[in-house]
C-alpha cells in the first residue's frame, strides 16, 4: 500500500455516447486542485463500454496522470450493481484516498451504494473541496436546508472520502495535448457483473432532467403576464444555450409546464448562469437556485428581493430590456464562432450540453 | 406482499429562518412535517396495493427519528398505510447518511420478508438523497432511483421507468428491490376523516436499538464516517451591480455590459 499521501485522488468519468461525459472534464479540473496540494497522481476511473485511445487520451491531456477504463457490455448502459461492484474491487485494491464523482443520475445512486460496500463516508453534492494542510483531510462545503447554510464535513477516519459535486459548477479544464499519463484497460471479471435489472429501453427527451443539469437557466417570473408572451424568453434562453425554467406563479398559471418548475417545491437548479425574467426572488424560489455561481436578474421593481441574491441586475421593462438583450447576446456568439467545448456530445445538459 | 415505506420527518423548510447576528438556524416554532418527497413514495405504495387483490399487499411506514417522529408515521398512517414501526434511541442520535441506512435496513430485515423498499428521492434537510441507494446496499438489494413510473410485474418482478438526463429508460428488475421515486409519479392524497381517526388508533410500534441487535459503535455520531466540522451562512448579499433603465442609451449601455461581464466569467 503507497504511503497515504502517494495514495491517488480517483475521479469517477461517465461514458456518453462513445466518449467520456463532459462531467467527467469537469471532475479531472476538480480533482486536478486536490491532487496537486497532495502531491498524489490523479486518476480518472471509466466504467463503460471499450472507447477509443484518442477518447481516453483526452482525459489525460485534461489533467489526469493514468485512466483505468474498466470495459465490458454489461457495464453499459448503467445499472447499479455491476458498476459498484467493479469499482468496489478496483478500490480496494489500489486504495484511493478520494473518490469524486458528478451529481448525475448515475453518480447519485452509484456513490451511495458503493460508499457502504466500502464502509465510508459520502458528503453530496459539494461546492467546495479543498484540502487541509493540517492533516491531509479533504474538507467538503455543501449547502444544506434549502441552501440556508453551508457545511463543511470532513470523513476523518474512513477511506477513501467520497463526495459528489454538482454538473456544471466547475469550468472545464484547458486541455494540453502533449500531457503524458498511463492508459490502462482492464475487463472485469463475470462475478462482478451480476444484475438484477435489466435495461429495457431509453426514450430521449430534452425535458426531464435536462434542467437540473443546464449550464443555464432563464427563470420566467410572473412578469411575463402571458403565455403569449413566452416567445422573448424562449429567444433569450436560445441566445445562452439555456434551459427555460419558470417560477410556480407561472407553472400554477398553466403558462409552462410543472417540469420546468424552479423552487422548494419545484427543481433544485445549480447552474452556472442563471437568469432571472421578472421573477420576484421568493424564499421558495431562492431554495431552488440560489446556489448558481452566477445569477443576473431584470426586474422593474428597484426593491425586489431577487436583487438581493443577484451580481448583476437589470432594473428595467422586461419587454424593453429582453429583444435588445437577446440580439446583442447572439451577435456576441456568433462573434465568437461556436462553442469551444470538449469535441464531444457531453450528455449532461440536454440543450446546453 | 410486504412494501415498506421509510419516511423522514423534516423542519417545514419555508419557515427555517437564520439569526442573522449568530448565523444559526432559528428551529423555534418551526413546524416538523413529514419530508414532502416521501408522500410521493407512500402515494406510489398505496396505489400498487389498490392494483392488487384486495389483503395481498401490506404496506408498512418505517420511520428513524426522535419520539416525535410518531406524528410522522400517524400522517401516513391516516393516508392508508397498515401499519407504522418508529425506530427511536438516543443511540441513533447525530447518524449520517451512512449510519441512517444501517439503522433502516437492519429494521428491514426483521420486517422480513419484504418484496419492495419505496424511499422518497431525498430529504428536503439534509437533501442528499443517499440513504436509498445506501439502504439498498446494506441489504444487498438492487436499486432503482429516479422512478416516474412503477408497476409490480408478477410473480416477482417491477418494471419501472426511470428520469435520466438523457430522457427516461425503462427497465425491469427482480424483487426483492429498493426503488427511490419522483415527483412525476403520483400525486399523493390527502388523509380521509376516517383514515386519521384509525391512524388516531392505530399502535405504532416502538423499536431501540437492542431491538435491531446492531454493534453499538455503528450508531448514531459514533458510527458516522462524517463529520460536520461547521456550519456557516453562504454570503447572502452578492455585490449586486444594478444597470438602470431610464433610456434607450441606458439600454444598449446595459446590454454591452452584461455580454461584457458574462464574457469576463467565461459564460458566453
Ligand atoms: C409551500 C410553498 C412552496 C412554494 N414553492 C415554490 C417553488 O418551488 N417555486 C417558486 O417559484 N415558488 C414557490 N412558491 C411560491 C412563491 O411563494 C411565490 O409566490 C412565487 O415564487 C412568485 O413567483 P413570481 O416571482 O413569478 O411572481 P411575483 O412574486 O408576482 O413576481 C413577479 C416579478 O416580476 C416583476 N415584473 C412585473 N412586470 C415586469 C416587467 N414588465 N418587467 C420587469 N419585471 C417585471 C415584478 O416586479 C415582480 O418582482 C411556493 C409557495 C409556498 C407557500
Ligand atoms: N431517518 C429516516 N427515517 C426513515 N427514512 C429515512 C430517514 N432518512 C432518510 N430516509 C429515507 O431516505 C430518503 C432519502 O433521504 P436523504 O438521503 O436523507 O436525502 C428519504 O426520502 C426517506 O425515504
């Protein structure tokens, strides 16, 4: 066994669509910060199909040192016991001392399952990782009740410390292709494939948690009074690559459906950029997005409670403001050229992705 | 058919308010209610044991917290549910996700047998969503979370459809199985008149930790892997910069600005 401090930081990258996920760009950038403060070689582990070197290189040249790709048909598409038992034996072979994973639907019931079979801590979905210098720990802040307070929890005694972090909350890493590492494939024996579900069928649709996992967001308020009206932020969010989601005045008004609903009793969105569209900024809409690292609101009403949470506000007619907006938005991106992102058709944000 | 239901009970969030001088939560007065997700796991319970031949299905409520927590499971009690298990012991006290789950399945298992695990997607309080799939693992059982959509698939399958990123997938999976459910799945009910004054009744039953026979060092604080080391308020107030409108040149002004500060960010 390396001595702690040599043991790696694993990153747990997702297969989509030939490719790792985006997130998993996201995690190495993550998990690159941690490992350096450790002096400890960082890992990208990819449960999946058998992708291509040039797929695998990527995560290299994305800040990893080595990718394990664990391959095999059964490991795709995703069910919860082959996936855990592989990476359980993987671990307790070669000993992380942490485990990042993205706050997917996957990472979110792989993470739970695998940190009881390994009798360790888990912390969810985490915006801060850092390492203390004191001991080497890894100090995980998340926010919890609704975003009310923030927690840093540490797992002091177990190994390896488990946390998941939110899609689309670190910015992904500038790749370098002439970064060296080690590739390792490896099949996983039958014993570990055992499952006692089988896939059925995957029906694709942008709607269901496409939200959840936007790089960004406009929120539709009440302001908009009309369905009719819709239209100005459709082309808005269009303009930004954006998920639509609504406050409940306008879900309960039938104006959009409850899907896009952000809010205590809606979606917990955490997005890069969230726009606020003349949404009032109630503490039950707050709950639901006031964790997004940045958020811009247009509202009329110089005292809105949204201002108070925004970093950038548009105090103005959201009819006025929204059609210039929107043009200058587009001329700024198409003076851009596209989108510089990872190559491949990360599968975490539905439209954004 | 055993279906068990474990239901958290939970601070009505909406009322949680922060002492702004020492950053702490004020828990005062603050109504406890039964986590708002985990009616949907109860919905979905009652409407597979209406979907089987009346006396086939027997849907129990299970419930970790302090002796309050009795109120909880009477709520579900009143919604339908046969009967309700309180796991109660200072020993329990402080457990993490982790502990949480060992505490639940070893009750699980003297519930035995039971044919499906119906969890809520996640406590609105400690919102982490873990216990499900931790739940699952401990009594080595198959999980499916993310479920809109669930039908008992005889003799002894489900088949569900489950929310991915992606869309949704269909899947079919062996009993017995943990499922943790969505919102998208049902609408709960509301308790009838009689259903509460049978839950007004009804005996809850009472089980600590010598009743679960599990080693004391895995409970509570004590058998938590983590540790909350602090807690503090998230910078409330960003630095808001507010570009009015009072004009046309206001509003081209404001449009340069904001593709010049989301370009600074990197958003564009
Ligand atoms: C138990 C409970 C749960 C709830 N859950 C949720 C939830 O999950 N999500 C949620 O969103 N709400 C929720 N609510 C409702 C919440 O309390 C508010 O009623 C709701 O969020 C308000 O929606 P709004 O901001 O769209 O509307 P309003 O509060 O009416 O705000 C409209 C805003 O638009 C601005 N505006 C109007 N016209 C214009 C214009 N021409 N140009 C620019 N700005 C304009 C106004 O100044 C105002 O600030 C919940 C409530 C309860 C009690
Ligand atoms: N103390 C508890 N007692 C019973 N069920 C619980 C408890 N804590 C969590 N659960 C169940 O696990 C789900 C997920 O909770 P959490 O992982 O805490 O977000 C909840 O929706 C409940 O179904």
């Amino acid at each position: 066994m390396p001595p702690a401090s040599m043991a790696p930081v694993w990153v747990l990258a997702e297969p989509a669509d030939g490719r790792p996920a985006r997130v998993s760009y996201e995690l190495i950038a993550r998990g690159r910060a941690l490992a350096t403060a450790l002096s400890a070689p960082l890992w990208a582990v990819l449960p999946g199909p058998s992708l291509p070197d040039e797929a695998l290189q990527s995560l290299i040249a994305a800040g990893a040192d080595g990718v394990l790709a664990l391959e095999h048909e059964a490991l795709a598409p995703f069910t919860v016991e082959p996936w855990a038992a592989c990476l359980a034996a993987q671990v307790r072979e070669r000993q992380p001392q942490i485990l990042l994973a993205a706050a997917t639907s996957t990472g979110r019931t792989v993470m739970p399952y695998l940190a009881v079979l390994l009798r360790t801590g888990l912390t969810a979905d985490c915006t801060d990782l850092a390492i203390d210098p004191a001991t080497g720990d890894l100090l995980q802040t998340r926010p919890a009740i609704g975003g009310h307070i923030l927690a840093t929890i540490r797992t002091p005694r177990h190994r390896p410390q488990m946390a998941t972090v939110r899609p689309h909350a670190t910015p992904l890493p500038v790749p370098d292709p002439h970064r060296q590492g080690t590739l390792e494939r490896l099949r996983p024996g039958e014993d570990l494939l055992r499952s006692r579900v089988r896939h059925l069928e995957h029906i694709p649709s942008t709607e269901s948690r496409a939200l959840q996992d936007a790089e960004v967001v406009v929120g539709v308020g009440r302001g908009i009074r009309k369905a009719d009206n819709l239209g100005l932020a459709r082309a808005l969010a269009e303009s930004l690559d954006a998920a639509l989601g609504a406050s409940r005045d306008v879900v309960d008004r039938g104006w959009l459906d409850y899907p896009h609903q952000v809010g205590l009793s809606g979606k917990t969105v955490s997005p890069r950029l969230y726009v606020a569209v003349g949404l009032s900024g109630s503490v039950q809409h707050l709950a639901g997005m006031q964790t997004s690292e940045t958020i811009l609101a247009i509202n009329n009403d110089p005292e809105a409670q949204i201002l108070k949470v925004a970093d950038l506000a548009i105090v103005g007619d959201l009819f006025e403001v929204l059609p210039v907006l929107t043009a200058r938005l587009q001329q700024a991106r198409r003076g851009r050229g596209g989108d510089g992102d990872h190559g491949g058709q990360g599968n975490q944000g539905g439209p954004a992705a | 058919m055993r279906l068990v239901v474990p239901i958290k009970q939970v601070p009505e969030t909406t009322a949680v308010r922060m002492d702004e001088t020492t950053g702490t939560m004020v828990r005062d007065g603050v109504d406890a209610i039964v986590n708002p997700l985990d009616l949907y796991a109860v919905e979905a319970a009652l409407r597979l044991r209406e979907a089987a031949p009346d006396g086939t299905i027997e849907v129990v409520a299970l419930s970790m917290g302090p002796p309050r927590a009795e109120v909880a499971l009477r709520e579900v009690l009143a919604m339908g549910a046969d009967r309700a298990v309180l796991l109660t012991d200072r020993a329990f006290a402080g457990a993490d996700t982790w502990s949480t789950a060992n505490v639940l399945a070893a009750a699980v298992r003297r519930l035995w047998p039971v044919d499906l695990i119906l969890c809520g997607e996640r406590a609105t309080d400690g919102d982490t969503g873990q216990v499900g799939p931790g739940l699952a693992a401990f009594l080595g059982l198959p999980v499916l979370t993310y479920v809109s959509r669930l039908a008992l698939q005889p003799p002894a399958q489900c088949r569900v459809e489950r929310l991915v990123e992606t869309g949704r997938e269909r899947l079919e999976a062996d009993l017995p199985a943990v499922v943790t459910v969505v919102k998208e799945l049902a609408e709960p009910r509301l308790p009838t008149l009689r259903g509460k004054q049978r839950a007004r009744r009804a005996e809850v039953a009472v089980w600590t930790a010598a009743d679960l026979g599990l080693p004391a060092e895995d409970l509570g604080l004590k058998g938590s892997p983590t540790r909350v080391e602090r807690i503090f308020r998230p910078r409330l107030g960003r630095t808001c910069e507010r570009l009015t409108i009072r004009d046309s040149a206001d509003l081209e002004a404001a449009a340069d600005r904001v593709v010049a500060v989301l370009n600074a960010r990197g958003l564009l």
